[in-house]
C-alpha cells in the first residue's frame, strides 16, 4: 500500500491527524510519500514554514512522521535536477526547482 501527498504538506493546519489518518488506512508496511519543493502559495502555508529552509521542511516533515507514533524513521531524498534549468515557452531559461522526497513505514 502507498499513499502519497505531492507539494501540499505545507498547507495542513492539523498534520498530525492527517499522519495518523494515513497510517490508519495503510497495512502495516505500507509507506506514506511525500514530494517537496521549495515554492507555495505564501497566503496558504502554515507559518513555521515561510520561516524555515528546505532542510528544515525535510525535518519538520519528518517530525510529522516521529509525532504521529505510527511511523518507522523516515528517510529523506533530495531529487533536484542539479545544474539543468528549466525553459519556459519564449520566455527564456531558468534554474530548475529543488524537489525532496520524504517517505515513511508504517509500523508492523
């Protein structure tokens, strides 16, 4: 079993419940996956987050993971495409973004 969040975890007012939710409907084993980049909707995100680098958004992730109880230790993967850039339609070249990917087990 997988269940995956993909750029939203900086928008959950009550990320803990939604970790444990998740856990609850995983079997034990499943994984839990969440990709991360460094933008967002800044009306939108909690505030700790606006505060924090991307470092510290893996940590708080995996403090989500610690805190719900229901977790093995989470690992974190940096997958940015390192030196390539992005093109826009006519709008020239810029850097691509940094993109993490932080994962839990539930326990057995």
């Amino acid at each position: 079993d997988v269940v995956t969040c993909v750029v939203s975890v900086d928008y959950l007012n009550k990320p803990l419940e939604v970790f444990k939710e998740v856990a609850r409907v995983l079997r034990p084993g499943g994984r839990f996956i969440l990709s991360q980049s460094n933008r967002c909707f800044q009306t939108k995100a909690i505030a700790v987050w606006l505060q924090t680098n991307d470092l510290e958004h893996a940590y708080i992730i995996g403090s989500y993971f610690h805190y719900s109880g229901a977790f093995k230790a989470p690992f974190a993967k940096d997958i940015s495409p390192k030196g390539k850039v992005l093109k826009i339609l006519q709008g020239g070249f810029f850097p691509s973004d940094p993109m993490f990917i932080i994962s839990g087990e539930v326990k057995k």
